[in-house]
C-alpha cells in the first residue's frame, strides 16, 4: 500500500463536501495516524481495540452513574464505557437515571433476550431524540441480528452531528425548549445535502468510528453489493503501513482487534470475488494480527488454501506470547491440533496428550476430531468412527462421521445418520452430504451427485462434497467430466494435493500419460508424504517402463503405511503393484512374496492368484500353476488371460509335450517366454487347420476308418518342438 499522507491541518478530517462522497477508509485512516486529541472520538479510531467496551453485556453506551439513595440498577447497566468510548464525567450527585437511559436499558435487554424487534422499535426511538452516533451504532447492529442489512447501511452512512445536541426533554420526560440544529438529512448521498456551515459539525459513523465501517462493510457483504464492500474495506488493509499496527502491536482491551476481522471480512469477500491468492494473504494478515481469530484460521486450514507444509510453518511462527503471554501455548496447541495429519506425526501425538493432560480436554469436540482426523490419515475407518460417534454433534465431527460410517461394520448406521441429520438440521451443508454419501454406498451415482451438487450451492467451501461429486462421474466411467469437476476443486482447494491426485489417477485411466505425470508430481510437491499418492506415482513408473523405480515407490508406500498403522486391506493392491514390478525384473522369490502377501490379505484375489500362477509357471513349477489357475478361474470364471496361461500349463505338463522343463528355473525372461508361447499357439492353430482339411479329403475319398489319431500325436509332439527350437 502507498505511504499514508499527511492529515489535514484541520481539527477535523472532512476537508470538503466532494470529500464526503468516498466510502473509502483513508480519511478515518488520515484521522487515526494523525492522532489528532481534538478529534471527537479518537479512541473509535483505534484498529487495536476489540468491540468489547460495546458489548450488551455492559451499560447503555450512555450510562449514568447511580445517584445516592436510588434503586439498584439492572445488571446490564453498570458500565459506562461506549464504542465511541465518550466519558461520561458528570458528578454522581447530578445526574439521574432518565427516560432516555431507560430506554437504553430496555434495548440492551432486549438483545439479550433476542427480542431484537424490541430492541429496534425501543432504539428508534432513542435515535429520535438523541440523534447520538452511539445510539445509533446499535441501532444499525438490532438491524443487523434482524437481517434488515439495508436499513443498517443507511444508517450507518448518514450525517451525525460529531457532538450530540440536548435531548427535547429534562431527565423525568418534562418538555424543553426546541432544539433550533436544522435536521440533518438522510439517504445515500445525504452529506451532499448538508450545509456548508455544518460540514464541520456532521460525519458519517463509518467515518467516526473502525467498528461502524467494518459493521458497514458486513451489511454490504451481505447484500452482494461486493464493489461497495470493497470500497467500504479497502483493497488492502488499509493501517498496514500506519506504524501504529501489526502483529507486535498488543490489543488495548483483551478482547479481538478490529483490523483483524476487518482483514478476514476482506478475505471473505476476495473469496467471493474468486480472487484466492489475495483472500489467502487476507486470512493471513487477519491471524498474524491478532492469533485469537479463529474464522481466519479456519478459512485457510478448514478450506485447504495452504500447502501442508506452509500451514505447518505459518501456525507454528505466529505472535502468540507477545498476544496472548498468558495463553500463548494454549491456543498454540489447539491451532497445531487442527491441522492435517500426514506429517508430524509425533509433534501430533505429543499434541494431543498435552491437550488432554494439561488442560483436561478429553472430551472436547475438537480434541476428538483431532484424533478421528489423525485416525483418518492413517485409513483406520472402524476406529475413526467409533471416535466420531461421541460427539457428532460438533461440525466436524458430524462431517467426519457420516463420511465413515459406511466402512464401520455395520453400514446401515450412514442411513440412520443421514435421516438423523437431516431431521435435525435441514439447514445444514453436512447433512445433505450425509445423504450424498449414503446413496454414494449404495451404488446410485446419480441420486448421489444430486445430493453432493446441493451440498455445494448451500456451502461454496465444503470441500469434501466436490471431491465425492467428481467419484460419482469417475465411478460411472465418465472420466472426462469426473477430471473436470477434480480439476474445479484443485482450483478451489489450493493448498490440498487430493483433487490433483484424483486428476492424475483419471488421466491413467484414460492412458494420457503425460498428464497424469503433470497432475501427480504437482500433487507431491505439495505432500509427499500420502502413501496413496506415492503408489500412484509408482504406477505410472511402471507404465513407463520404469520398473526398478517403481518397485522402490511401492516399497515406501507400504513402509508408510506401516509408519500410519493403516489398515493391511487398503494396501493389498500395492502389494500387488510390488510383485508385478519384481516379476518384471526377474525377482521371481520376492514376487511370489508379494503375492502371498496379498493372498494373507483377501485370500479370494482373483488377481493375485492369477499373478502367483504366472510366477510358477514362469519358475518351471506347472502343477502348483495350474492350482492357481484354476483358483483364480473359480472366482472369475471369464477372465481370457488365465484361461489362455492355463492352456498352456497344461499342454506343457504333458508327458508327450516338450515344454515340460525346458531350461533352468528363472532361466528364460517374461517376455521370452510370452513370445514362445504365443508362437506354440499360432503353430497349433495351422496344424488344427491342415488336420481339419485332412479329414475333410479323407472323408470325400469314402475312407473306411481315420487315421488321424497317430498322425495328430505326432504332428503336436513336432510342432511344439519345432515352436521351441
């Protein structure tokens, strides 16, 4: 951002009518860096500060205090601090409690009670009389919690006078002389309207005060008016550069700084504008401020705009003891717990027993949905599940456990929770993704993507519904659109490495090699530590002809399987991929490994048992090869591959066939082997076809009996030999 000017000369920041007509916030700005002690309210103007000194939970922003003698007064009203922070310095002997202050009571009461109509009506009427900029701040905040954003922007950008004039009336409601101050007028362009001798009297609260502006700036958000709310915020944060704020800068009263929520408001709003990058440095700059921001954390950990290693680094460097000293390690430990878990495993643990020992957090919600996120990353469903069920009600939780509910043993439970979820809160972006998952289970791609699609226009930023909305097309053999709707989330999701894996493993699919090249090596520089991920690369290793690489990657996907404690089935397919790669270097022993490994797993692995025949066969050990084979045709009776192999082992084993035992064990390669075979086959096929038209001669000439039987005998015994050489 360019060097903040100079403030005017002038007492007060509005040099002109034209200056009224920007909404931006450099004139508040100016005001603040000035630091000019004639201002109005210069405590207002302070980004450092928290909207603590207005919460309902104090007085009426114009409080009294009690007079000698008189009732004890509400709980709510024994406070005087206000968001314009105006002392009030009257002497207790003077002053009363009157109408105006008992209608400040009602309207903070009414708050409380979320009798926000009351609230208004009361508050209205305050304004009326008072026209005090205080009064109407929380006003335009009733108009706010009522969602009525329009009525509050107006409010919030009319003319004020800067001193409040007197109240119509004595302190027991008794009329008083009428006050002769020209009403100001309202609108857009009400500063427009206002005199020029009274420009110096009148500003707009978004001018007056940080809090109105960024109370403002909601409203603006809030009806979609996203250039106003731009303008009302600023491109960037616009005390930045002031040398009055930043991360070292402590906050006054305890509470959360301004400029924080202004900066995730402003994050917030690139994210609607689709301008990522700078939503992210926004969420950012908003935790750097103040680390107590948690809807800054969640945006950029919550909604993946992170690599896995920047929000480890960035977590783990800010400003906590120079915050927060007396909870610095607290919240230090509740942001590290919330990160993803494919790295720093150990840092993880010690994490988690810390909250749970030190702070007596074992129950707590977000402790628990640390551990089921840990438990995730390392594939234990049944075990994920049997944590999310002690505390689904929580967000996350309930997006983790209908997510796992269809691996627990018992798969109904995702029916049951979908209609639990969605009975309870219909409203909500999981429940509706519950859904989705449950006919996800079922098989019904379509209903499935229906749900998923809704999942996504009630929440832009749930990510997991545009991962499961792009499985439906890649279970349906769409894969084009399945790369597409990958490809939309990886541009949403940033900082996660899943959508760029799921595009590399479509793109194998549909053998466009060098993409899926591009999309995995992206996806592993952003995470190399996803086993999933590694296996993948080893495939299109292996596609490559790459064998010795990718038997190395498959090993190190398993090794961290190991270091995850996964579940043994979800890796039987790498087991696989292992013994196919040593196979085709020749390592028959170490396949043959493998492939036991994956039989140990699910002993009913077609493949497997297909592979483990291939490796006897190819180590001379046909009659342990032809039980595979047949093992293999028992579970996938149509499979053309085995079938061709079992042929082969049988007319090898033959005591009349000249293939059995040629040569040493291991002694021939695979692809010397498969050419020797496809060359018996095609001799066998000519000789079938010369005996067929034999026969056919032989049966025109009236022959009295056939003498084929000897000569096939010996025509197969030449052919396979003259097939073998």
């Amino acid at each position: 951002m360019p060097h903040l000017p100079s403030p005017s000369g002038r007492h007060h920041p509005r040099a002109s009518i034209n200056s009224s007509f920007s909404f931006g916030p450099q004139s508040l700005v100016n005001s603040f860096v000035g630091a000019n002690p004639s201002y109005p309210h210069p405590l207002a103007l302070d980004p450092n500060r928290s909207v603590l000194p207005s919460s309902p939970l104090r007085s009426s922003p114009r409080a009294h205090r009690r007079t000698r003698g008189s009732l004890g007064r509400h709980p709510l009203a024994n406070d005087n601090t206000d968001v314009f922070q105006d002392s009030g310095e009257e002497e207790e002997d003077d002053i009363e409690w009157g109408m105006v202050d008992r209608m400040r009571l009602w309207r903070h009461d009414a708050l409380m009670q979320h009798l926000y109509d009351t609230a208004a009506f009361w508050g209205d009427k305050i304004v009326s009389w008072t026209n005090d900029p205080n009064d109407a701040f929380w006003l335009a905040q009733t108009y706010f919690m009522t969602h009525r954003y329009s009525r509050a922007e107006r409010l919030l950008t009319r003319p004020f006078p800067t001193k409040p004039p007197a109240v119509p009336f004595d302190l027991k409601g008794k009329a008083r002389e009428p006050d002769i101050t020209p009403r100001l007028p309202v609108g857009p362009a009400a500063m427009a309207d206002v005199a020029a001798e009274q420009q110096d009297g009148v500003s707009r609260l978004v001018d007056m005060s940080v809090v109105c502006r960024y109370l403002a700036a909601q409203c603006l958000v809030r009806q979609g008016k996203w250039a106003e709310a731009t303008e009302m915020l600023g491109e960037a944060n616009p005390f930045r550069n002031s040398g009055r704020s930043g991360p070292a800068v402590p906050n006054t009263d305890g509470g959360i700084k301004v400029e924080a929520s202004m900066c995730n408001l402003r994050g917030l709003l690139m994210l609607k504008l689709n301008r990522g990058e700078q939503a992210k440095l926004c969420f950012m700059e908003a935790l750097a401020l103040d680390v107590k921001c948690y809807d800054a954390f969640e945006q950029l950990v919550g909604g993946e705009m992170m690599t896995l290693e920047e929000e480890w680094d960035f977590v783990r460097s800010l400003a906590y003891k120079e915050q927060t000293p007396e909870d610095a390690e607290f919240v230090r430990l509740m942001y590290t717990s919330r990160l993803r878990k494919y790295k720093h495993a150990e840092e993880h643990a010690l994490t988690r027993r810390r909250l749970v020992e030190e702070f007596g957090l074992s129950d707590n919600p977000d402790v628990l949905f640390s551990f089921a996120d840990a438990l995730y990353a390392q594939f234990r469903w049944s075990d994920c599940y049997a944590i999310t069920s002690r505390s689904n009600t929580h967000a996350n939780d309930a997006s983790a456990h209908c997510v796992h509910a269809p691996f627990a043993p018992f798969t109904f439970k995702a029916f049951i929770l979908a209609h639990e979820l969605v009975d309870r809160e219909p409203e909500s972006a999981t429940s509706w993704y519950a859904v989705g998952v449950w006919y996800l289970t079922q098989k019904k791609w379509s209903d499935a993507r229906t749900y998923f699609s809704k999942t996504s226009l009630m929440d832009p930023r749930f990510g997991p519904a545009w991962i499961a909305f792009a499985h439906t097309f890649a279970f349906e053999g769409e894969h084009d659109h399945a790369v597409t709707a990958y490809s939309t989330c990886a541009r949403m999701f940033t900082g996660s490495h899943l959508p760029l894996m799921f595009v590399g493993m479509e793109h194998i699919v549909l053998s466009n090699y060098g993409q899926a090249d591009e999309a995995l090596n992206a996806a592993n520089a952003m995470c190399d530590g996803d086993p999933l991920l590694i296996n993948e690369r080893g495939v299109m290793a292996f596609n490559h002809g790459k064998y010795t690489e990718a038997a190395e990657m498959f090993r190190s996907a398993l090794e961290l399987a190991k270091v995850t404690q996964a579940s043994q089935a979800s890796w039987a397919t790498t087991w696989l991929n292992l013994g196919t790669s040593l196979r085709k270097l020749g390592d028959l022993e170490e396949a043959r490994k493998a492939y036991i490994k994956v039989l140990e797993i699910d002993s009913r692995s077609a493949a497997a048992l297909g592979f483990l025949g291939l490796v006897y066969h190819l180590m001379d050990r046909l009659d342990d090869a032809i039980i595979k084979y047949h093992e293999a045709l028992s579970i996938t009776p149509l499979n053309a591959h085995v079938l061709e192999l079992l042929n082969f082992a049988l007319e090898a084993s033959a005591d009349a066939g000249p293939l059995a035992r040629i040569g040493a064990a291991g002694s021939r390669s695979d692809e010397e082997w498969t050419t020797q075979m496809r060359a018996h086959a095609a001799r066998e096929a000519q000789l079938k076809a010369a005996r067929t038209k034999d026969r056919e001669k032989e049966r025109a000439a009236g022959a009295s009996r056939a003498m084929f039987g000897g000569v096939q005998e010996g025509e197969v015994g030449m052919g396979m030999g003259m097939a073998l050489g």
